[in-house]
C-alpha cells in the first residue's frame, strides 16, 4: 500500500498527460489498420499476369466526348470496346484529359478522384421511370469482340471497379438521377461479335438476354458510397465458346425512387474501370480452408493462406473481427453465419492479398432440442419433431415433412436434414398415457354375505393411482379398515369379526398422471347391508 495517501495529489499535471497519452495510444494500436474491406484503402491491387481484354481501363480513345450529348451515334470513341445496346451511345465513356467532359461531369455527377487507374472511366446508366416490364427499360453496357474466345469449361474470373458517385439534387425532374446501390453487376456472353450492338435504336431493352442469343456467365452486387471505388469479382461460367461480352446491369429491375424533394430519381448510375478478364487460374487466388470441424457440427477452425512474415486480419462480411490477427481462425458459436475473408499484408500496408470470401452456414441441427421419452393420450396427437424453418424430417411411418406428429405409441426414429445437406438422427419412444376419465370411483354401499356378488368394498380406476390409501371409520372416530393397495379391498369386518350392518364413513386419497405432485382426496358414506 502507499504510505502517503495523497501521493497521486503531488505528481506533476503533466504526468497525467504522458498516461492518457499511453492509454489512448494503447487503444489506437489496438485496432485494425483496415476496418472495412469495403473502403478502397483497405483493398489490394489484382494484377493479372494476362488479360484477355484490350483497352481495359479505357485509356485508349480516338476523340473526347465533348460536348457528350452530341456523341450519342458515335460508337468509335474508345478503342476495342462499344456501346453494348444502340440506346447508350457513347454518352458512357468519360476522360479526365478532355477539359469540357470533365468540367461537366464533375459537376452534374462528381467522380471519386483519383480514378482506381488512369484518367479514364465509364459510366453505366439504368433508366426506371418507365414503369414497364424489365426489357422496356433503358440501361447501358459496355462490349468488347475478344482477341481470345472465352472456352467452354474453362474457368475464367472477371475483376473490376465500382464508383458511386454522390448525386447532384439540382436535376429535379423526371430525369434526375442518382447512383445505384448496391449495384448489381453482370457479364454476359455470345458466340457471334456482330451481336453489338444489340436492341433497337432509341428505344429501351433492358438486358442482352431479351436479344436471344446471349447467355449470362455471371453476375454479382457489390456495394459502395462516393468516398472511393469497390474492387468486385465475378467467376464467369461458359456454357460454349463465347467471343463476344457485355458487361452492365443484371436483368433484374430496379425500384423507382423518390429524391428528398420527393421527386421521381428516373436514371441510376455508375461508375466502372480498370476491368481484368484471366483464366482463374491466373489470379492466383487465395482460399482460407478448414482445419477442424465442419458447418453440420460447428467448433469451425479456419486456416489462412500461410505467408512467412506476413501479418493476418479477419473480417466477417467485409468488416474487421477485433483481435483476429493469427493465421487461424475460431469460429464463434453465436451469430456466426456470414461471408470471412482474411486480409494478409506482407512487407508493406500497400503489398496485400484478400482471400477468396469463405461462406460459413453454422446448421440449426447443433442447437435443435429434442424430446427422447414422451406420452400421448389415447386418441390424441403429439408433436415430437418441432417446425424449424429449413429443417425437414425423414421419419419411420411418414414421408418427409417440416414436423412430425404421431397418435399411437411406439419407438421413432426420425432423420432432419437442413437446406445445407447436414443430417442428425433421433429416436423418440412415445408411450401412452389416459388423459381423460383418469379417476378412482367407490360404490355406495354393498353386501358381504357371500354370495359373490358386491362382497367387497374397494376402489374402480381407469388409471393408475399412485401413493394410494383407503381407511374406513366406524360411527365412533375409530379406523376399522386400512389399505394402501387399490386392488385390496374391505370385507366388511374387524379384527376377525362381522361388523353389524349399517352406514360406514370412508377416506381416499391418490395421485395419478394429471395430478401428479398433489393428492386428490374424496370422502364419502357406503352402506352395508346382508
């Protein structure tokens, strides 16, 4: 203990400084150099060592677009690539290095700068005002005839960036805009390069797949905001050899928005650049993998790619997990379903990969409750397989089903399965019980003189009684007769002898099945004559 109790009065103020500095810095070094995967900080670079694209950050034009709504039929602005619909027009394409297209559009629709790469960049336009079906709308692609055909069943990863432009509130009016979010991404393929541009002029189309011949290879929805752009992935499938591709908005429809002047926003958009199309092979990904447990049982371990050197992050659903700085990872048994990536930075912040995302769908199988002995009443029903939602049970005597209800007694042996393939089994014995009428009945008088007909006084039950006991009194207070067997009864004597005939006070008392921890007590007078 301290001698002087007033030792911390006397230290200098500037002692105090030095610990909340220590303690804040303490705190600060405690956190995660990136906390959400989603800001472009936090992301790292994917540099294909081959790019099946040409042109693809756009860098490469013949002419400015400037002013841009003069360029609407101009489909050669931009090097290899087109407009992929006859609407868009060349109204997509925008370059830093053309002073009147970057004055405009940093005005009407401010760009997060710098650019993921270059000067250049394109903007994809979904026009909703149109309340119509999804192939009458207006909505912008961007398509490029491959130098090198995409092969059937050969993997391919398509890699981009996504800008989310802050919108401008001054466009009131119909056609104000706004920017998509989450935007929903998709490639689209055909065999056939002269498939662009698809639609009919000046009229909206929706996606490629109203065109007929074009197949989706893929699609994602990648989310962002106007501080930066968002690195997105989409694993391409090929169907057949494709040598054509679009890329823009999924087929699916927008919902109309209202602007805070209540105003309906009638164009969406976008920002894309910096595109990479390589087999998947190529891009070296990394894939976090499992080291104990599975997702039926849970106790997950997850093991990152293992760099020497290397320092580790975790993050579930793009958001860093505080204190997850080892190459494995424990899973949490509570509220752990979502996406886990890892971040793994080598010698320097800017020198980093970001794992592949790693699904984790804990089942509900672990923590299911479940009754192993159980009752049911005569010609009831009794639920011993709860509903779950994606739960189904497999079951002895029943088809598959989301519960299992029986009536008749007997051993169950029951299988549930949820939506993830993962299977437990159970076994349920059901024995029966009486419900109904469960109760002990006296008769009011009867006659032992031997002829076998009502020689005995004794209790009648459809039950059985537990803790049971039947005395009778004669008229002075005395017990005459005592049993604790509901199957004993009273031959109308005592001690060896015949009592006279007359009227007998009697008391019972038992528990059964539906009283269980309290005694039923009845009382009552029963005649004997001869």
């Amino acid at each position: 203990m301290l001698q002087d109790e007033h030792f911390f009065d006397n230290l200098p103020g500037k002692f105090f400084l030095v610990l909340l500095f220590m303690a804040l810095s303490t705190s600060v070094h405690t956190q995660p150099a990136c906390i959400n995967l989603r800001d472009p900080s936090c992301q790292c670079k994917i540099i294909p060592p081959y790019n099946l694209l040409k042109n693809p950050s756009f860098e490469s034009y013949t002419h400015c677009p400037s002013p841009v709504r003069f360029y609407n039929t101009d489909y050669d602005i931009i090097d290899f690539w087109r407009p992929g619909t006859l609407t868009s027009g060349v109204e997509i394409y925008h370059n830093n290095k053309c002073p009147d297209d970057s004055v405009q559009l940093n005005f009407a629709r401010p760009v997060k700068l710098p650019l993921s790469d270059g000067s250049a960049f394109i903007l994809i336009g979904q026009n909703t005002s149109d309340t119509g079906a999804e192939k009458t709308l207006d909505k912008d692609y961007i398509a490029q005839c491959l130098q090198t055909p995409l092969k059937k069943n050969v993997s391919y990863s398509f890699v981009f960036y996504a800008g989310f432009p802050m919108p401008r509130y001054e466009e009131i009016g119909p056609r104000a805009t706004a920017p998509a979010n989450p935007f929903k991404v998709a490639v689209f393929g055909n065999a056939n390069c002269s498939a662009i541009p698809f639609g009919r002029p000046y009229k909206g189309n929706g996606c490629p797949l109203n065109a007929g011949g074009w197949v989706l290879l893929g699609e994602t929805s990648i989310a962002g905001d106007s501080t930066g752009w968002s690195q997105g992935k989409i694993n391409l499938t090929i169907p057949f050899d494709i040598n054509v591709i679009a890329i823009g908005p999924d087929c699916s429809k927008l919902p109309q928005y209202y602007n805070e002047r209540n105003k309906l926003v009638g164009i969406f958009f976008n920002y894309m650049d910096n595109f990479s199309l390589v087999e998947t092979r190529d891009l070296n990904l990394q894939y976090i993998s499992i080291l104990q447990g599975n997702s039926c049982s849970g106790n997950l371990l997850l093991k990152a790619p293992t760099k020497p050197g290397a320092v580790y992050q975790w993050y579930k659903d793009s958001i860093a997990i505080t204190g997850a700085t080892d190459s494995l990872y424990v899973v949490p048994g509570n509220n752990s379903n979502g996406n886990y990536n890892v971040r793994i930075t080598k010698a320097t912040a800017t020198d980093c990969i970001i794992s592949e995302p790693f699904p984790v769908f804990i089942s509900k199988l672990s923590a299911l409750q479940w009754v192993t002995d159980t009752a049911v009443c005569s010609n009831q029903q009794t639920t011993i397989a709860p509903v779950v939602p994606g739960i189904l049970y497999n079951w002895s005597g029943g088809a598959r089903d989301s519960s299992v209800t029986v009536s008749r007694p007997g051993i169950y042996n029951i299988t549930a399965i949820d939506s993830n393939g993962c299977s437990k089994n159970f076994v349920t014995q059901v024995r029966p019980k009486i419900c109904s009428n469960c109760d002990v009945v006296l008769p009011n008088a009867f006659s032992p003189n031997g002829d076998g007909i009502n020689d005995i006084f004794k209790s009648q039950s459809n039950c059985n009684a537990d803790e049971y006991n039947l005395r009778i009194y004669a008229r002075s207070g005395a017990v005459i007769f005592e049993t604790k067997d509901i199957n004993t009864g009273w031959d109308g004597s005592f001690n060896g002898n015949q009592v006279p005939v007359g009227a007998y006070y009697y008391l019972v008392r038992y528990k059964n099945i539906i009283s269980r921890s309290d005694f039923i007590y009845k009382n009552g007078v029963v005649i004997l004559f001869r």
